[in-house]
C-alpha cells in the first residue's frame, strides 16, 4: 500500500480549511489556514515530517477496518472536490 499514489494537485484547499474538523485544531490559530502552510506556493513547509493525520494513505489504517481502500480513496477524492465546488 506505500506505492499508492492520492491524485493531489496541490491545490492547498485541505490545509487551509482545517476548522473543519477538529481533528486538526492543533495545526491553526482559529483561521482554518494550517501555521506550516506556504500560503504563496500552497505547500506544505514540513511535508517530510507532516503529521500522520496529513497523509491520506498513511490514515487509511485507521479506516481499514470499516471501508475498502478504493471506497476510502473514493471518500478523499470527493472531499478534495466539494472543497474546489465551496471555492
Ligand atoms: S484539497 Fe485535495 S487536491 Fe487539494 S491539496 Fe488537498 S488533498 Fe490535494
Ligand atoms: S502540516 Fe502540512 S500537510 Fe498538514 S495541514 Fe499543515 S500544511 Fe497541510
């Protein structure tokens, strides 16, 4: 499962809208916008030491026991576009 790939385009979106759950309060200041968000570039400035909770392969351990990994990808993928649809 390490050699799969998320079809991210790097749009920024998930990192700036983190009040949207509060699995990510620790990350921002109440603004939704993660503090290690390069908000020029829409990257990650920590991306090599990212928190787990950032890596959408990565947490599928924690969804393994109730959704296929297709159906969990399928899941983010939706996520990712209702976000661009909301922008
Ligand atoms: S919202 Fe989706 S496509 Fe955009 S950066 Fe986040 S994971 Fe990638
Ligand atoms: S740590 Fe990086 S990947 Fe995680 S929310 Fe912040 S900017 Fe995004």
């Amino acid at each position: 499962m390490s050699n799969e790939k998320f079809p991210c385009d790097k749009c920024g979106l998930c990192c700036r809208n983190l009040d949207k759950s509060p699995v990510y309060e620790d990350l921002h200041d109440g603004s939704g916008i993660c503090n290690h968000l390069d908000t020029e570039t829409n990257l990650c400035t920590i991306y090599d030491r990212r928190p787990g909770k950032c890596n959408i392969i990565a947490s599928y351990k924690h969804f393994e026991d109730t959704l296929k990994f297709d159906e969990y990808i399928e899941l983010n993928i939706n996520a990712c576009k209702k976000l661009k649809e909301d922008y």
